[in-house]
C-alpha cells in the first residue's frame, strides 16, 4: 500500500469534525462575532477558515502518522484534542 494512502482516512476525519463544528457556530458567527469590539491586529473574517482548515488537515497528518507507528496512548490523545477543537 502506497505510504500516503495511510493519511485520506485520518485527515477526511479531521475535516468533517472541522465542517461539523462549524455548522454549530454558524449562528455566532452570523449574529455575535460581528458585534465584538476587536482589536485592530484582528485579522479579516477571511483568514479564519483558511488557518482552520489548514490546522485540521495537519491534525489528520498528524494521526496517520502515528497509525503508521501503532501508538495507542498517542491516538487515545489524538481524539481527545480533537474533541477539544470540535
């Protein structure tokens, strides 16, 4: 099996927990965020999904490749962060 095959799972998991996520701040995001006094070192809205996305998808790489080394502990604390992040 080729060796980058062992990441599609992990990282697909990574990306759907991010789109589930966000689809219950949908509603924040619309209604509240926008009434926030920010900073003016806050990035645009634009950034956000962008760093999000990227960020999951490290996630996924991150577990394929501690599957590929079979390290229990080390997925038992992959889920964990990602339940933190959901």
């Amino acid at each position: 099996m080729k060796k980058w095959l062992q990441y599609i799972w992990p990282v697909a998991i990574s990306l759907v927990t991010g789109f589930s996520a966000s689809l219950f701040q949908k509603t924040a995001l619309a209604d509240w965020y926008p009434t926030l006094e920010k900073s003016v070192l806050t990035p645009p809205a634009l950034v956000f999904p962008v760093v999000w996305t990227i960020l999951y998808v490290v996630m996924g790489i991150a577990l394929g490749r501690i599957l590929g080394k079979n390290l229990q502990r080390a997925i038992g604390l992959w889920w964990i962060q990602l339940a933190f992040n959901f």
